[in-house]
C-alpha cells in the first residue's frame, strides 16, 4: 500500500504544526531552565559561602594548627 498524495499533505502539515507548537514553547522551557540553573548556582553559593565563613573563624582563633 502506497501513501497518497493525501498522506503526504496531512503529514507536511502535521511537521508544520508540531514545529510552530515547539517554537512557541521552546521559550518558556528555555526560561525555566535558566530560572532553575540560577537558583542550583545560588544555593551552592550559599554552600559555598557557609564553608568559607566557619573555616575563616576557625582560622582567625589566634591558633595555628
């Protein structure tokens, strides 16, 4: 069984629509991500930051292990 021209249409259609659905969507996802990248690198900052500022009390105790 051969596709018909009909087949070919409605398959270039459904491409088209899939594609104009992902480039609509594509931007909020993208924005997510971002969003949800910004704040894993905000809360390893604050990691971060907390290891540093006890290490640094430590070390200014007046004693020199």
């Amino acid at each position: 069984m051969s596709p018909t021209l009909l087949e070919f249409i409605v398959a270039i259609i459904l491409v088209v629509v899939l594609w104009q659905i992902g480039v609509i969507i594509a931007p909020s996802v993208l924005g997510w991500l971002g969003r949800l990248g910004h704040g894993v690198d905000e809360a390893a900052e604050r990691a971060t930051r907390t290891d540093d500022d006890q290490q640094t009390k430590e070390h200014h105790n007046g004693t020199h292990r």
